[in-house]
C-alpha cells in the first residue's frame, strides 16, 4: 500500500457547530475548517494538528448520510467511527487495495470552499469485512493545504495515539498489518495492565490495538475505535486552563510510558475517552 500517514479520523456528532464549540475548549484551538454538505445532509468541521486531522460530521438537514448519522448515534454525544489515510496516488492505491482483497468501493472526487479558501479531494472505502465496525478510507489531497494554527499554551498539538479494541488480534494484525502494510511496533502482553497490546505505526502516529484479557470481548464482538490520546505543549497549563473553563479533568499522573505525564479528560469529550500527554517527565 502507498500509505503516508493518517490524513485525519472522523467523530459522528449529533450537532457539528455545537461539538465544534465543545471540542474546541477541549482542544484549546478554534476550529480551522466547516463545510455544508446539502446533497449527503452533513455538517463537518475540522480541527487541523501537526499530525493528522480531528472532523466532527453531524447531520444538517435532509439527505441519507445524515440520515444515517442519526440512525448509528441515537442519544450518544459521539462516536469514534472512521480512519483515513493520505496517500499520493489514489490510483495507484485503489489497485493495490484490490489486488490485497480490500474490497475498494469507486474512487469519488469532492470538493469545498471555506471562507475563500477551496480544497478538493478523492477518496474511496475500503470495504473488507476484516474491519468490522472501523470505516476505513484512503484519501489523496489534490488542491489546497491544511493550515495549522500555532496552539496557545495548554493547546494539544497532535495526536499521540488512537485506540482501536478488538478479541482477536490476529486478525487485526491481518488487516493493518498485512493488507494495509501498517508497520508493527511492538506486540506485547501486559497480565498487570490485563491486556495485550499491539502498536501500529503511520508517520509520527500510533494506532494501538488492545486485546483486554478480563473477558469482556467476546469472540463474536467486533473491532472498534474507542478512544483518543492528544499530546498538548503544556499538560499544566492544559490542566489550568480546561479547569478554569469548566471542563471536568483528573489531577496531572505519571504515563505508563517513559518520560510522560498524563491527564483524564472528564468532560466536552463527545462521549469519546480521552487522554491529555506531554513529554516533559515528572517534576
């Protein structure tokens, strides 16, 4: 596959200008992209990091995806339901998912305007049932460039890693190892944590496979993304401000990798479990 990176990850939201709003304040960054879909009857809007990209897609009026939003969220505040990848040939990937068995749907082109500014895109699904509840598309960039907003302090500024859940890991690794050729990190079994763990690596960014071993997978369950780590320039300052704006956040913890501290984000989270890292070490 002719993989880079991960282009961005898409949260299905009940009311993309309210979960924008809400997001934002978790994040510590305006919203950098919105575009009215009327024919799918969708509303996106994006928050562009230094790694890859957040889309919150809600429903906005009539037309079958938002349709079909509201179908999948019922009363959730959001769902963690897709990932996409940028590749520089669309073509060239289209034909290498076939002949790896993805089962891609047609390539489409699309294309939006946002305060004077327009980016195009094409994009196609692959449709393999290998992942289950996971959407999975490839997307080549054609036109226009993310602008990247420099954070305030406090701002989360990429994404660390993605958590996928599975109970069969092995087939997991068939479909991001083998057939989408994600680099495999590390494949671990923590019995203190009561989980196995598998890394996937694209670019700067992790997708972290965890198989729990308490049993409450069963065989017959299907993968799914579950949660969300955001590495912030400042995890104290990150901490003051989410606090002083009424988000609900634990106090600043040890990570469970080297030379990290973390923080759990309680609230403005969509329904999404989110976690806060920085790099700079106990203090």
């Amino acid at each position: 596959m002719l993989i880079n990176a991960l282009d961005h990850f898409v949260i299905l939201v009940p009311d993309a200008e309210a979960a924008a709003d809400q997001y934002g304040l978790l994040l510590g960054r305006e919203c950098d992209w919105k575009h009215h879909n009327p024919t799918d009857g969708t509303t996106t809007a994006v928050f562009f990091l230094g790694n890859t990209s957040v889309e919150l897609l809600g429903p906005s009026g009539d037309g079958p995806v938002g349709a079909r939003i509201r179908e999948i969220l019922g009363d959730k505040p959001g769902a963690l339901t897709t990932l996409v990848f940028n590749t520089d040939d669309i073509h060239e990937t289209h034909y290498s998912a076939s002949r790896r068995g993805l089962r891609p749907e047609e390539i489409i082109g699309q294309s939006a305007t946002y305060n004077g500014l327009t980016r195009s895109w094409s994009r196609f699904r692959c449709g393999d049932p290998l992942f289950d509840d996971v959407k999975v598309f490839m997307l080549s960039n054609t036109e226009g460039v993310k602008v990247v907003i420099p954070p305030r302090a406090g701002a989360a500024t990429r994404v660390d890693h993605i958590v996928l859940n599975t109970a069969n890991p092995e087939r997991t690794m068939a479909a991001y190892g083998a057939k989408l050729d994600l680099r495999l990190a590390l494949d671990r079994t923590n019995e203190k944590w009561g989980a196995r763990f598998i890394f996937f690596r694209t670019h700067d960014l992790t997708i972290e496979v965890v198989q729990r071993l308490d049993g409450s997978m069963s065989a017959e369950d299907k993968d799914h993304l579950w949660g969300v780590t955001y590495e912030v320039n400042d995890l104290d300052d990150a901490h003051t401000r989410l606090t002083v704006a009424g988000v609900q956040v634990s106090e600043v913890r040890k990570g469970r990798k080297a030379g990290t501290r973390v923080m759990s984000v309680k609230s403005h989270d969509l329904g999404i479990p989110t976690l806060l890292l920085d790099n700079k070490g106990e203090r």
